[in-house]
C-alpha cells in the first residue's frame, strides 16, 4: 500500500492521524507502534513476524553491547556479530530476491496465484533502511555517542514508524532519541506536515508518474529501438522522474514524520545545481551519502592516512562500489558504483579540482552530463541493455527499426501532459520558490492572505491527484525497491 494509494491516503492515514490527534501525550508512542505494525501487516502480512523478531533481537545487541562496552575484547565480539548478522540478513535477502526463479520453492513467498508463473521472494519493506539504522545505532553505542535505548517501544517506534518504510530517510537513533516518545506532534506540526505531504505527493503523481508513464516502454524494450534524441529526451525525463519521485516520497515522509511529532532527517538539497559531482552527492540521498560518510569513509580514511599508504581514491571508490551493491547485487548497479567512484575520485585529483576555475555553466554542464550517463547504468534491467543505450545516446546504435507504436504507447507521442510534466520538473528542479520568496516585499503583501492562498492552492492540488490516482491507479516508489 503506497502512499499514493487511495486506501492510504482516504482511509489509513487521516484515521491514523485523527485518532493521534485525539489520544493523551502519555500512549501516543503506543499508537504509533501499533499503527505501523497494521501499516507492515497491510503490506507484507507473511512478514510481521519478521519484523518483530529483528526488532527483539537488535534491542537485546544493543543492549548487550552497552552492558560489556568497558570490556574491550567482548564489546569487539559482540558488536561483529550484531554486524554480521544484519549484513548478512541485509545481502541474504537481496539474494534471494535477485536470483528468485534460480532457488527452489522452500520457504519462498507465493505471491502470484498461478500454476503458470514461478513463486517470487518480495522484499521486506523498507529493510535496506532499517539495517543502515541499526548499524549506525550500534556503532554510536560502541564509539559511545550514544547510549542504548532501554525503551523498547522507543526503539521499534523507531525503526517500524511507517512514513519511513518505502523510501527511507535513514533516521538515526542519535537524532531521534529526544522525540521517540511521539508526543510533541502539535496541530501546528500537524498542518505543516500535512502541507508537506501534499507538496510531495504532487511531485510524485503530476511529475514523476507522468513521465514515468511516458519513458517506461523505452527500458522495457527487449530490443531498445530508439533514435539519439529519443533516447536523450527519454534519459533527460528519467532524471526528472527518479528526482521527483524519490524527494517526493521524502517529503511525505518528513511530511507525516512533523505530523507525529518526529522530525526527521532532509534528503535532498537541490542536487541538480551542484556544479560538479561530488556536490552532487553531497546534495542526493543525503541521509544515504552521509551515512557513508561518517561510518566508512571517515574512519577509512583516518587509517590510511595514518599508513600513509592508499590515496583517497581508493576510498572513494570502495565507497561507491558498496553504494551500488546497497542498491542490489546486479551488474549495472555495482557498475553505476564505479562509475560514479571514479569520476568523483578523478574530481579529487589536482587536474579535477581544476575544473572548479573555469566558467560556471560549463561546471553544471560537467556535472549533468555525468549524472545522466550514470543513470543510464541505474535503470537499466542489465548491462546489455546500458550498454546498446549508450551507443544509441552517442549515434551508434545503427539502422534504427521502429517497433510498432502497439508494443511502445505512449512513446514517442508526448502528450500536453507529459510536456508540462517535463517543463515543471525541469524549473522546480532549481530553488524557484525559495528564490521568488526572497525577492517578494513582504510589506505590501498580507502574509495571512498568502498563507489562505497557499493552502487553498494546495487543497485543489491534493484533489487533482487524488482524481489523477483514481483514473489510473498508483505507481509504486522507485525506491521501494531497494
């Protein structure tokens, strides 16, 4: 049940926030817990159980992690096995997933009633998330920045809260621990939260889903057939989509984390004005990039500094080869890694940080063309098919045979919808708004009048999505799938 879902979005979520509303300060944290855990049972009823057994269990590590922290050779041992045992849950299960038709059918989740279709493993929600949390909590607990928490409700309020189940932020434990009790979401916080929600929604289902419709029967061709301007406008649109719908699906969650009184973590700052690619990546999936930053990347490069043997490539790269394996164990995504790993590292030569002097559109220029050719790599099903819409990008492609406009509708024919799509997406994508504020004099216009004409804005735009998802049924997150 996404959160573009009508039963989410008309039954669901205004009985979940209406009933928070209404209860004492003292058990909102248990209506919390209980409604994420409906939320999970709504979803992937076969793993309830799941959920609850890898909350107990990373409760009592913690725990027992705290208790022997003084003793430094058993802290040792007991913090690599809590590591090994979520890493391992983590790439198990993404094996599992990925070579689903290739294992027999023990355990596997039957989801498609058919004698026809093979039984598929689904992925646990949200569990990339919820192992990255974990492990920060018990480094911060072994590095003692934190201690652990002795609440358990806390910690699985935590960790199971809904709004972050799809597509994260990753929360840490150190950020959330003054407001796990639930208790401080105002009608202020609520409001605010619920405009939010509406902003993201909006970015899912007007821009991203559009589009989305639009560009799909290019990567599902088995045979990409698709002239250069085709597959640059398709790539262009790609990029808008995967921003749109991935921030979208952020801010619902910050949206509806301020609604429940837990503010959550920002994950993205207007990636697509950096002026290079590092940037870049200090600005996209920030709760994701950061993560990697102060648990790998920092302490890597801490040791080898101190050996005075590995250039800071070498860590760059290994932390972007493990950013494409977190996204799965596919070719193109540990290929999307190294890409992106090298150009960075390249970024941090001498030569790279040459690139910061010369002219500033030429910088952005760098910047988009890069980020592009590594999202050809992202979305591709394989490393054949990235391989022919790199050709196809540069004119190599050959004779190109159009398939029957049956096998590939809507594409090419963009309609009005799809243009304004792009055209949004392409002039939302920069700090617009914020910059429109900043220049408007305050003095001559009514702030109340502003903020009754911005919720009333909002208002028709949450109906016309909601008309929208009516008509032709909600798209799932792109990032639901990791």
């Amino acid at each position: 049940m996404p959160f573009t879902d009508l039963r989410f979005l008309l039954l669901f979520l205004p009985l979940t926030v209406g009933v928070y509303q209404l209860l004492p300060k003292r058990i909102r944290l248990w209506f919390v817990v209980l409604a994420s855990l409906i939320y999970f049972w709504l979803n992937q009823p076969f793993y309830l159980c799941f959920f609850v057994v890898f909350i107990l269990v990373n409760f009592g590590l913690g725990l027992l992690l705290q208790h022997v922290l003084q003793k430094k050779y058993f802290s040792q041992y007991i913090f690599w096995a809590a590591l090994l045992f979520n890493l391992v849950l983590l790439f198990g299960l993404k094996f599992l997933v990925e070579n689903s038709s290739e294992i027999p059918n023990l355990l596997v989740v039957n989801l498609v009633k058919s004698e026809t279709l093979p039984a598929i493993w689904i992925f646990p929600l949200g569990i990339s998330y919820l192992v990255f949390q974990v492990i920060a909590y018990l480094l911060d607990i072994k590095n003692e920045i934190t201690s652990a928490e002795k609440n358990l409700l806390k910690f699985a309020g935590l960790l199971l809260f809904f709004p972050k189940s799809i597509a994260g932020p990753i929360q840490r434990y150190r950020d959330s621990v003054d407001e796990l009790d639930f208790a401080s979401g105002t009608i202020d916080r609520t409001a605010e939260g619920i405009r939010r929600f509406i902003r993201g929604l909006a970015k899912k289902v007007l821009i991203a889903d559009v589009i989305a419709q639009f560009i799909n029967p290019v990567f599902n061709q088995t045979e990409l057939s698709v002239t250069t301007p085709q597959a640059w406008l398709v790539l262009i649109g790609y990029a808008i989509q995967l921003y749109y719908d991935f921030s979208g699906y952020t801010d619902m969650a910050i949206g509806l984390g301020e609604t429940f009184g837990l503010r959550m973590v920002e994950n993205f700052n207007w990636p697509y004005i950096s002026k290079n690619v590092t940037e870049f990546w200090r600005r996209w999936h920030i709760s994701l990039s950061s993560w990697f930053r102060d648990y790998i990347f920092i302490p890597l490069q801490f040791r080898f500094r101190k050996q005075k043997k590995y250039p800071i490539q070498v860590s760059i790269l290994l932390i972007f080869l493990l950013t494409g394996i977190w996204h799965g164990l596919d070719w193109h995504y540990i290929a999307w890694g190294l890409m992106l790993g090298i150009i960075i590292g390249f970024e941090a030569t001498k030569l790279g940080k040459s690139l910061q002097k010369v002219w500033q559109p030429l910088q952005h220029l760098w910047t988009i063309f890069w980020i592009l050719l590594s999202w050809v790599l992202f979305r591709s099903p394989g490393m054949t098919f990235a391989a022919n819409y790199y050709k196809a990008l540069f004119g190599l492609q050959g004779e190109v045979i159009p398939l029957p406009f049956s096998q590939t509708i809507p594409f090419p024919v963009a309609e009005n919808s799809v243009i304004i799509a792009y055209v949004a997406g392409i002039m939302f994508a920069v700090p617009l708004i914020p910059w429109l504020k900043s220049h408007i004099n305050s003095e001559k216009i009514s702030p109340l009048g502003i903020r009754i004409l911005r919720d009333i804005g909002l208002g028709l735009i949450l109906i016309y999505c909601l008309g929208l998802i009516a008509a032709s049924g909600p798209m799932p997150g792109i990032y639901g799938q990791f």
